[in-house]
C-alpha cells in the first residue's frame, strides 16, 4: 500500500518565508511513525535546490521529502482571464482547481493520500489515518463539515443535480438539493485507488472544469469535494474523526480541540 502526504507551497528568495512550511513539517515528524511514506511538496517551479535542501534539514528523519513542479500541468495561464465577481484572486482559484481537477497527474503511484496544508499544526496520529483509509467501506476522512457562504456557491448545487440527471445516475433515497457544504479539506485523506477511477467522479470533475466554474464563480474544492461525497459516492464513504485536532492558521482555529 503506497501511502503519500501530500502539501501544494510556494517558493521564496527569503528563506525565513518557510517557518509555516518548516512548522508543519516538524508537527508532522513528530506524530508519524512511519518515517519512510513519502512527503510530496507541490510547487510551481520556485522553490530553489538550496532552499529544498534546507527544508528537508530541518525534519532529517523525514526519509522521502519530494518536490514535484507542477507548472505544466497546473496553474494554466489560460484560466488567467476569466472574469469573476468574487473578489477571490487567481492564484486562490489555481489553488482550488489544482485540489480537486488537477493534482490527480501527480499521485498516480500512490493508494493512499493525506492532505495536509501549509497553515495547519497537527496534533493527531498520521498513521492511524491512513490505518482508517485501508478500511474498504471508508474512501475520505476529515475532521469536520462546514456549510458554505451562497454567494460562493451560486449554481453548485443545481449544476450538481443536473448532471447526475443527465448521467441517469439514480441513487436511493432520491437526489434532492442541499446547501452547499463540504469538509475541512485543509487536512483531508482520500483513498485513490477507488476513487480516481470511478468514471462518474471523472466525468464531473471534467465538466467542472469545461465550464470554469471555480474561476468564473469561484468554487472551492471545498464544496466540490462536498458535492461529489453527498451525491456520487453517498455520505457514508466520509469518515468525520474528531480526534483529527490540529490548529488551522489561516482561520485562526483549532479543529477538534481537546478537552
């Protein structure tokens, strides 16, 4: 069973803009005991082989760090100018593309994926994640579940409903609308051999991506992730753990605090 952790980053010429990578990743050598699953960090081609080096000095006992440059394949300059109203920039919308539409190119060699972001200090046993994500009836694991603002989600649902109408995917109990939510995809595990293939998971995330959504109206992977889970692979295949506690620095949050 290939396992993977996995983070998208970006490169500095100031090498002290890496204390938050350096945190996590020293979070994460602390409270995983299988030193040897392979660290991918996903970047656009910035970050320099000095400062790779010196990354991986700091978590020496972290075997197999990888830096992958994903900018051919990622980050399209055509998705550049396409307008939205949101306010969001492009480089957050390349970012929510890259997690659900394009990060599939670079784990084709691996089962088993735990996303854990640049922002996030975990405080939670790794392994027994990736022990929970080798349960068959279990394909994603998460923290928590959050709801969505409206006026980042116009049309998700609707487009969601359409398309397992025109698939003539029909589920029991029937597919009914529902506000748009997802879960906490900042740390997040997914069972890839199951996944990446089901063709109707293929087939959305193509025609997410056709039509532009996450740059016109600013879907996040977050509640695209939420779409797929509730209606292509029904609620039960999400494992919501509460002793995932970690701090999530960019909403200045712990998630599943401890008593």
């Amino acid at each position: 069973m290939k396992k993977c952790i996995s983070i998208l980053t970006r490169g500095y010429q100031d090498f002290s803009k890496y204390d938050s990578l350096l945190q996590r990743n020293q979070h994460i050598e602390r409270h995983l005991d299988d030193k040897t699953i392979d660290l991918l960090l996903f970047h656009e081609g910035n970050i320099r082989e000095d400062h790779q080096m010196d990354i991986r000095k700091h978590t020496p006992s972290l075997k197999s760090m990888k830096f992958i440059d994903i900018s051919e394949k990622a980050f399209r300059k055509e998705k550049n100018s396409i307008r939205c109203t949101t306010g969001y920039s492009t480089s957050y919308k390349h970012m929510c593309s890259f997690w659900f539409v394009d990060f599939w190119h670079y784990v084709k060699d691996y089962d088993l994926m735990l996303r854990i972001d640049e922002d996030c200090n975990i405080e939670f046993n790794i392994d027994s994640v990736f022990s929970q994500l080798e349960r068959e009836d279990c394909l994603f694991v998460a923290g928590i579940v959050t709801v969505c603002l409206p006026s980042m989600t116009v049309g998700l649902n609707d487009f969601t409903l359409q398309f397992m109408e025109t698939t003539g995917y029909h589920r029991h109990p029937p597919l009914h609308p529902k506000p748009a939510s997802g879960p906490y995809t900042n740390v997040f595990g997914i069972d890839l051999r199951f996944v990446r293939h089901h063709p109707l998971l293929v087939d959305y995330i193509d025609q997410v991506d056709r039509g532009d959504y996450i740059y016109s109206r600013r879907w996040g992977d977050l509640p695209l992730w939420g779409e797929a889970i509730h209606y292509i692979f029904g609620p039960d295949s999400l494992y919501l753990d509460n002793n995932l506690c970690y701090y999530h620095g960019s909403h200045k949050r712990r998630v599943n605090p401890k008593p």
